[in-house]
C-alpha cells in the first residue's frame, strides 16, 4: 500500500527552479545601471555651449585659431564651427573608460513582458566672484600723463596687491529619460534570461551664465589731446586728470545661454543572471539606435543661433546592471 502511494508522488514533474528565478506579472524591478554616459558631453562644464561675448561668430568650438581664416584647426575657427559630433554627442560606442551611473524601474504586465523607465539628472550652480582690482606700488605707475585712470590692470608689479580673478556664475543642467519595453525569453538554465526590446530616449543638456564686474575694459572714446598748430606738438590738456577713454566692459555684456535638446530611440538586447530569488546582475548594449539633436545657442539682442545633427549608432551604450525585482 506504501509503495503504491510513493510511486504516484515520484511520478509527478518537479516543479522546475525557473518558476523560482524568473520574473513573473505584477513584479517590480529596480535597478542600477553603470555604462558609458548618455547624457550630452559636459566636455568643461558645458560652456562650450556658451556663445563669446566678444564680438567674435556665434558657433561651437575654437575659434581663436592662429593663421588664416581657413585652417580648419581642431575645433573650427573663426569663419566654421566645430563638429557637432565631437563636441556635443555622445557616440555611446564600446568606450568603457567613460562611465555614468542611472535608475531605473520595470514593471512586469506579464510573465514574459516589461514596461520600463529609467533616468538620471545633474545640476550644478557656479555663484559668481567679482574682480577685485590690484594696486601697484611701481614708482613707473605714478607718471599720471602715460595712465588712463579708467583702465584696471589685472597685473600689477611683484610687491604689490595682486588683483583677484573674477568667476563667471553659472547654472547648468543635464537630463536624460528613457521608456521602454522588453520581451523576455525562457532557456534551459533557470537563472538564465535573455531579452529584447525598445526605447525612445529624451535628453537636455542647458547652460545659463551671468557676468559679474570683470575689472576689463573697452575703448569708447579717442584720447583727448590738444595739438599747439605751430609746431604739432600734442599738449595734454590737465596733466592731473588723464583722459578717460575705456569704459568697463561689463556695461556692454548681454545675458547668454545655450541648450541642446535630444530625441531618440532604439532597440537593446541584455542577458540577466540570477544570483538569488529577487537579486541579478546583468549586462546590456544597443544594436542600433539613433538620435536627432537640435542646438540652440543665444546671446541677448542677437539672432538665435540653430544647429542640428543626426547620429546613428551600432551596439552603443554597453551597460552593467545590478537590481532586484519582487
């Protein structure tokens, strides 16, 4: 009787340890994804994003080159402005030097399926410091006729009071958010699951800055000078009160900002392994994925300045995923 009660109970299948391992409807995941970065290059800051306020071409890049006008240098030049490949998209390729970190969360609507959401943002705020002007005790500086009292040096003799730099204040932020769905498959290891999926991508990279006193100046008006008509000889006309042709720079500055905005997407393949119910590691990267990327860079009274760039990418933006799901 014993034995005609085991073998029915041996007989029935086991419950496999995949029922155990493998996400089920209903479950929420959350997890860490560590990768290359895939918000717009900071570069220094994002102020390459900031037009000159110098009078010089509104554009991204150097364009202080040395030499004529149509050596390309490294970043543009006066007249072009640099790669917007380089300097403001991130290609996402296999550069696992480059690493950033982001959140994210899937919701399991069945067995084999998941909605997903993940993102990251950063901001950063620079007070700005005003110049503060040196003073020179140099006995050359006491010869009022050869010094125009509206100009503030930034470099004084060695044994005077060093002036102190001014720093530029400024805001900037970085977003980045993708939504997602992924399909997961089954294998014969039960802590073992591939998948696939896709994703649309949004991103902002945004620079704002405000000037403080700098301590430069312009030259706004001719040095006043009387010449005797006999013999053409330049007469100052007070040798106490030096002309006063530069006025402070600052008084001239606009507001600037610049901005890029990102749209995306594209398909991802991962493989997730299983360390306990609930805990995994994982690792995932991009077949193909492409973004659309419009430039805005603006400087106060003047034309807006737009620019875009379309870039398509194959297995970018390997990750390492470390989560949990319950």
């Amino acid at each position: 009787m014993t034995l005609l009660m085991v073998v029915p109970a041996l007989a029935q299948p086991k419950e496999s340890c995949e029922c155990v391992f493998a996400p089920k409807a209903g479950q929420v995941q959350f997890q860490l994804n560590i990768g290359t970065g895939q918000f717009f290059n900071d570069m220094t800051g994002l102020y390459y994003m900031l037009p000159d306020e110098d009078g010089t071409a509104t554009g991204i890049g150097n364009d202080r080159n040395p030499g004529s006008q149509y050596e390309p240098g490294t970043y543009g030049n006066a007249y072009i402005s640099g790669d917007l490949s380089q300097l403001l998209v991130n290609s996402g390729s296999l550069n696992v030097m480059t690493r950033n970190y982001m959140v994210g969360m899937k919701v399991f609507v069945s067995d084999h399926f998941n909605l997903n959401l993940s993102g990251a943002y950063m901001m950063n705020m620079q007070p700005s410091k005003n110049f503060v002007e040196g003073e020179s005790y140099n006995m050359s500086g006491l010869n009022v006729k050869d010094y125009d009292v509206s100009v503030t040096p930034a470099t004084v003799e060695p044994g005077g009071i060093y002036a102190q730099k001014a720093i530029l204040g400024a805001v900037t932020n970085k977003l980045m958010v993708q939504l997602g769905g992924e399909y997961y498959f089954t294998t014969r290891n039960e802590r073992i699951f591939p998948y696939i999926g896709v994703f649309g991508q949004f991103k902002m990279a945004r620079i704002e800055s405000f000037y403080p006193s700098t301590g430069q100046y312009i030259a706004t008006d001719y040095q006043t000078e009387v010449t005797d008509p006999a013999t053409g000889d330049v007469i100052q006309r007070d040798e106490n009160y030096p002309d006063m042709a530069n006025e402070e720079l600052d008084l001239y500055r606009a507001s600037r900002g610049g901005q890029a905005l990102g749209f995306g997407g594209g398909i991802n393949i991962g493989v997730e392994y299983a360390l306990m119910e609930g805990l995994f590691v994982g690792i995932e990267v991009a077949p193909v994925c492409y973004q659309y990327t419009l430039l805005h860079l603006q400087v106060g009274g003047q034309d807006p300045y737009y620019a875009s760039n379309h870039n398509l990418r194959a297995f970018a933006f390997p990750q390492l995923t470390l989560g949990f799901r319950f």
